[in-house]
C-alpha cells in the first residue's frame, strides 16, 4: 500500500505508523525493538479510516474493536479516542503543511 501513495500521503502513513505503535500501545511493546512491526497488520485499517475522513469516534471504535476482538483486551476508549485524536492533527498539520 505505501508504494502506491504520493510523499505527503506517506509521511501521514509513517505518522500513522509512530503513533500507533508509540502512543496506542495497546500491549506495551513499544521499548522493544524486536516488536516493532507489532501493530503492522492494523495500520491499514487505521490509515485507511484517517485519510477517508473518518471521524474522531469512528477511529477510536476501530481501535478499540482491534483491541477487543484481535487482542482479546479489555479496550480503552479513552486512550483510543486521544489516539484518534493526535492522528487526525497530524492528518490536518501534514495535509495543510504546504498548502
């Protein structure tokens, strides 16, 4: 999928990527270096709803459906909505930052 998008696209979906991995965390891998293509298999999803302009809400309920249905965690919707969040301003700081 990253090969097929244009550079500011793939900066937004390495973006994704980071935050997923460093701030969503569900399970706590992110100080480990081997685990760092844990949430790999999620981030097209999650890319997919952000660049679709999803809303906040809309987000959040996928992360926490990944959490609860692949993970078999208890979500956290309040973690998940702040995620949400911080992905879509970097969609709006990377989107509008040449414009």
């Amino acid at each position: 999928m990253k090969d097929q998008l244009n550079p500011k696209e793939k900066k937004l979906y390495r973006r994704t990527d980071e935050i997923l991995h460093y701030l969503w965390d569900p399970i706590g891998v992110s100080d480990v270096p081997q685990a760092r293509d844990e949430y790999y298999s999620y981030l097209p999803g999650a890319y997919s709803r952000l660049i679709g302009n999803s809303k906040e809400h809309e987000i959040a309920d996928y992360l926490t459906k990944v959490e609860q249905d692949s993970m078999g965690m208890t979500p956290n919707k309040e973690k998940a909505l702040q995620v949400a969040r911080m992905l879509i301003e970097a969609k709006e700081w990377i989107v509008d930052e040449a414009s």
